[in-house]
C-alpha cells in the first residue's frame, strides 16, 4: 500500500484491526469479504488443477497487485491484462508475468511493454495481423528482449482475431519467424458464451465454439505450428472448458469477486455459480426522501450500473434493493416487511458487474468477520489506456 490515501480510505486506515470496523466504514467503500475471496481463489484453482488446466486470470476484473500475488500463490501462472496501461500498472506493482490479451495499434505502448519485457517481465501479447507482430518484433530487437506471443483467433466474439484456419498458419508461420518473438500458441476466447444463463444452450455454444477451435488447432498441428498453450475462458465456461479439452489455460476473471451478472448463470447444472459474492460495496443511508425512502451516499461514481441492481445486506440479512437516483445516491427498494433503514446505517451491496465497478475505487477494504484487516491498492484503478 504505497500510494497515499484520501477520501474515506484515509478516514478507514485507522480502523484496521479493530473489532466492529467493517460497519463503521466510511462510505463509499469497496469491501472484500476475505472468507469469500479466499473461497473462490482456492475453488478456481482446484477446478482447474481437477480438470488438467493451467490458469491464468484476468486482471481487468480486479486491477489489484496483492490479488494477482494470491492467485499465483494459489498456483495461478500469472495474470492477463486487456489494456497496456493496466499491465503496466501492475508491472510497476511487481507483478511479472502478465499477458496483454488484446491487440492494440500504438507504436508508443509497444515501446513501453518492449521496456517492460527488458526490465525483468516475462511480457506475452496477442497479434491478429502481420503488422502488430512485425511491430512487436521490431521493439523487441530495439530493447534485447522477446515477447511470448499467442495468435489470436476468432471462434465467435466477432471482436478480434483470425477467423480461419489458413489465416492461423499464415500468421503463426509469420510469428515463427520474427526474432525477438516466441511463438507460443493461440488465444480462443468466446465472451458470448459466459453469460448464457442455462446450463445446456451454454454448454451446447461453448461446443459450437470448440469445433472451430479445434479446426484451427488441427490446421496448425499439420503444418508444424501445433500450439503450446491455448488460452482462453472465462468463468463462465471454466467446467465446460474442462470438459472439452482443447483449452490448456483458463482466463478466468470474475470469480474472483463475483456479481449480479452472474447470479443467474447455472454454471455447473445444478443451479448457480458455487463462488460467493465477495465483492460488496458499502453505502451510508444519508437520508429519507419525501415518499419514504432510504437514501444512500452511492450512485453511479461508486456503482458500474450494467447489470441487475444490487441486493443491499445489513449484518449479513438481505434488506432490499438498490435503485438509482443520480450520480452520487441511490434508493433503497426495502424487503417486504422491512422498515425505512436509520439514517447513519451502513449497508453492504452486491455489484451489477464487478469489472467496471472496482475501476471506480483506489482500495479495496478487506475485511474478515466483522473486522477491517487490511486495505489494498487497486493499482490498475482507471487505466482503461
């Protein structure tokens, strides 16, 4: 925790270690349930140690140093990284083996994670075209370093990637080629199918997805390009992955924390995810509106608002809901039978999504029982560059 603290972090850094903290929290405030996290960390890591995958999660979920440093403690290769200024971030937090996992187009980003790749990081990239990987070479050379590099193939997204098989060759051959890159394999990621809701039409996408996977995978193998690694994923796809064997690493991100979104995706066909919500943000009730209301001291500078609203907790009993009105407060839709909360109370939230929600908070407040243990810095907080 380097950076300085403001606001209500600074204001919380005194109670860490006291009893009865975490409902004394300043508000607004990102509140890791260490229990939950610890949870979900070991449950991913087992599910893919059980199923012969490696993994290597996403950090644009959770931004943050220290719980790159738990996952790979957990046995987790490294983290993935969607932008280069959140790879950098973490870099810069010590992390070192990250993995860019999208392409980009900026010769001045190349040169920064060519630098990184220098200064002691195990750096890999993604590259959908020739003149990415050309351009990752070339500063690779300029810095006496290498970059890992993944083919990225497109089996779906829609978003990125080669699309066919003989593209997939062309550009491995390519890759192979270029000193200062290491051909390492491909990166298939389908995001479409993490939020399919039901167990069979999502199990039944994800193998529509891994017929053109394994097209792609062939074509490679016969031209003695076979891939290392295939990487992709996410959470909600992780035991399907498992199933299909075509994936050698896992993307995971969401886990992690967990959010609304998810809530409703019966990941395994007996209902619901297993991994717990442990991602909550807690909120004040400032005030009571004209017609009855709670209101909260967090809106939408606190919560990313594309997902189903949050649930609202007081000492670990649902309460209600959360519906928005304004950027800075929100309402609360009380339970049935539940009463206009007191003004003073602090609330816990689940999030709509968690990506975008822990991008709106410097610290996460880690707390465990009813006590503040710890605050963690989400370095990577607002580089979406």
């Amino acid at each position: 925790m380097s950076r300085t603290l403001f606001g209500a972090a600074a204001l919380n850094k005194n109670f860490v270690g006291e009893e009865g903290s975490r409902a004394r929290l300043e508000t607004p405030a990102a509140v890791l349930d260490l229990d939950l996290f610890e949870h979900n960390i070991a449950l991913m890591a087992q599910t893919c140690r059980k199923a012969g995958l490696s993994l290597r999660p996403h950090a644009k979920s959770h931004k943050c140093a220290e719980i790159t440093r738990r996952q790979m403690a957990a046995g987790a290769l490294g983290n993935c990284c969607a932008k280069p200024g959140e790879l950098l971030a973490l870099f810069e937090g010590g992390v070192r083996d990250l993995l860019l996992s999208a392409p980009i187009a900026s010769p001045a980003k190349i040169e920064a994670l060519a630098r990184a790749a220098a200064a002691g990081g195990r750096i890999g990239v993604v590259v959908d075209r020739a003149d990415l990987a050309t351009a990752y070479a070339e500063a690779a050379q300029r810095h006496g370093t290498a970059f890992d590099v993944l083919v990225d193939l497109d089996v779906g997204l829609k978003r990125s990637g080669v699309a066919t098989p003989v593209e997939a060759v062309e550009l491995a051959r390519l890759v192979s080629g270029l000193h200062g890159l290491r051909y390492r394999g491909v990166q298939a990621y389908q995001g479409r199918v993490q939020h399919i809701d039901d167990f069979i039409a999502r199990r039944a996408a994800n193998q529509e997805m891994g017929r053109l996977l394994a097209s792609m995978i062939e074509a490679l193998r016969e031209a003695g390009m076979a891939p290392e690694i295939v990487s992709g994923g996410g959470t909600g796809s992780h035991l399907l992955d498992g199933e299909d064997h075509l994936l050698t690493e896992i993307q995971a991100g969401s886990y992690v924390f967990m959010d609304e979104a998810y809530g409703s995706v019966d990941m395994h066909g007996r209902g619901g995810p297993e991994f717990k919500p442990a991602l909550r943000i807690a909120v004040t009730i400032i005030g009571h509106s004209s017609l009855g209301f709670a209101i909260t001291d967090g809106g939408s500078k606190s919560f990313a608002l594309d997902g189903p609203p949050p649930r609202v907790f007081l000492n670990g009993e649902l309460v209600g809901r959360i519906e928005w009105c304004g950027d800075e407060f929100g309402r609360v839709l009380a339970s049935e039978g539940q009463s206009a909360l007191p003004i003073g109370t602090v609330v816990e939230c689940t999030v709509p999504h968690c990506d975008p929600t822990i991008n709106l908070h410097d610290v996460l407040h880690v707390v465990q029982n009813e006590k503040l243990v710890a605050l963690w810095m989400v370095e990577a907080r607002g580089r979406a560059d």
